[in-house]
C-alpha cells in the first residue's frame, strides 16, 4: 500500500519538476492571494515530511488540507487520486468516492481497481464491474500499444478469458505467459501466470547450484488470496499451461469473488493480476 503511493507521488512530482522549470515566471506573475507552485512544493514536502508517519490517514488530511486551498489548481485532480487512494485504505468510503469522481480522466490499473472497490463497498456493483472493466481495458491498449504482447480474447459463458503472451518482460519477475480471468458478473478478476523471479532463482541456486535451470512458478492470483499451482526448472509446454489455465479460471468465472457492501475490499494483487509492463522497465525474453 505505502509503496503504491510513492510510486505514484513519485511520478506525480517529477511532473511538477518539469512544469516548475518552465513555469517560474508564470507563478511570479499571479496573484498574491492565489495558489503556486509554491503551495504544491509545499504539499510534497508535507507528504514526504521523514518527522511524520507515512500512514493513509496523513497523506488524505495533507493532501485534502492541498485541496482545500488549491481546489483550482491543475494538480488537483492528480491530488483527488492520491486522496482517494488514501482514503479507501482507511476506510473512508464517502470520501474515497467524492476524491475519486474528482479526479477526472484515470487510465491507471491500479487507481481504477480501487475506485471499484468503493463502489463495492457502496453497494453499487455495476459502476464498480465498468470501472474494473476500465482498468483491463487501459491496460490491454497500453500492452498492443507499445507492441509488448500477443493478446487473444476468448468468450467463454461465465465471462471472458484472455490470454497474454509477453514478449517483453520486467527483469525482476520474468512473466512470460499471462491467462486473465474478466467475469460477466460484477465481479473481481482473476489471473493464472507463469513467471521466473531473479531472487527466487538466486536463492534456489544456492541450494542446488550454480548450474541449476530457473525455476518457473505457475501462481493462480485473486484478488485477496493466491496460490502456486505448479513449481518446475523444466520448460512447461503451451498446450498444457493453455488447458490448465482454461480450467483454473473458467472454474473461477462460475463462482467469482464479489465484495460485500459495506467495507472497502482493495484488490490486494492487482500488480500481479495486471503486472506493470513497459519499454523502460522490460528487457527481451530470452
């Protein structure tokens, strides 16, 4: 949770960098009762504060305390995102929501699945299945877009199937086959994987030896629980994973997880169900 967030301030700061460059003359100019960047410098230092405790609970009060002063500010609805995120975690269903619909157009996975979660947790279980729809429909575009994947889709009764094959992965992970479960129902997603992870060999090897082969995990990952289906340093043929994944989440689709009402539910694996592929991040499967 913490490391979502500094991931996302992170880049949200190094957007204010560049737009401080080359908007210092502009910020001089404004009104002395306006908001500048000065006030967003001041947010970030706040939210990075290393006297205070990092909790969910302070980055909402400091950044809705932003807010208050800055409603106009074009940070803003970057600021209702991180907002919202924390307060989801704490609990905060109201405020998570009204953040959320202020944060206007959001094409990030993780962002998306937690607003579904508020609106899970607010009963209101179509808006909360459009936005988890959102969520793998930002993160397909990105993968074809960037020609990082082969992506089939298949129209199952219960839902959808869709298979990923990288063709770039993230060095520290190595997911080179990705089987996605999309219910019909108002439902959580699902995701089988199959992935070769540096520190797991590193320590596998130290038991067994330099020579050893990578180890391959094959995981099936819900949103709140995950299990290792399979565990092997020999290569796993693709019409076996193919029926094996067709049947792991064809299973789930039937009886998907659905969050009650009630309490925010987070999607605890949305890194794993919908991992974080780039160009900057990948380097060719070998």
């Amino acid at each position: 949770m913490r490391k979502r967030l500094l991931r996302y301030l992170g880049a949200l700061l190094v957007s204010m960098i560049c737009a401080y460059s080359g908007a210092q003359r502009y910020a001089a100019a404004e009104p002395g009762g306006s908001c500048t960047l000065s006030d967003v410098a001041a947010w970030h230092a706040a939210l990075d504060d290393p006297q205070e405790e990092a909790t969910p609970l302070y980055r909402q009060t400091v950044t809705e305390a932003f807010l208050s002063r800055c409603p106009d500010r074009p940070e803003a609805p970057g600021a209702h995102q991180v907002a919202g995120i924390a307060a989801a975690w704490v609990g905060d269903i109201e405020a998570a929501a009204a953040h959320f619909d202020r944060a206007g157009y959001v094409t990030d996975s993780e962002t998306l699945l937690m607003h579904a979660a508020v609106r899970f947790a607010k009963g209101e279980a179509d808006r909360a299945r459009a936005l988890r729809d959102e969520a793998l429909e930002h993160w397909i575009a990105r993968l074809e877009r960037q020609a990082l994947a082969d992506i089939e889709i298949e129209e199952t009764l219960a839902g959808e199937l869709i298979s990923v094959r990288f063709r770039q992965t993230d060095p520290e992970t190595q997911v080179s086959h990705l089987w996605i479960a999309r219910p019909e129902a108002a439902a959580w997603p699902a995701a089988l994987s199959v992935t070769s992870e540096r520190q797991l060999n590193a320590l596998f090897r130290l038991r067994a030896g330099e020579e050893a082969k990578a180890l391959r995990h094959v995981r099936l990952y819900r949103c709140r629980a995950r299990k290792v289906l399979a565990r092997t340093n020999e290569p796993i043929g693709d019409g076996d994973m193919n029926a094996a994944a067709r049947e792991s989440l064809i299973a789930y689709m039937a009886d998907p997880d659905v969050p009650a009402p009630g309490e925010v539910e987070a999607c605890l694996f949305d890194g794993r169900i919908l991992p974080k592929v780039s160009r900057a991040r990948s380097i060719p499967l070998q």
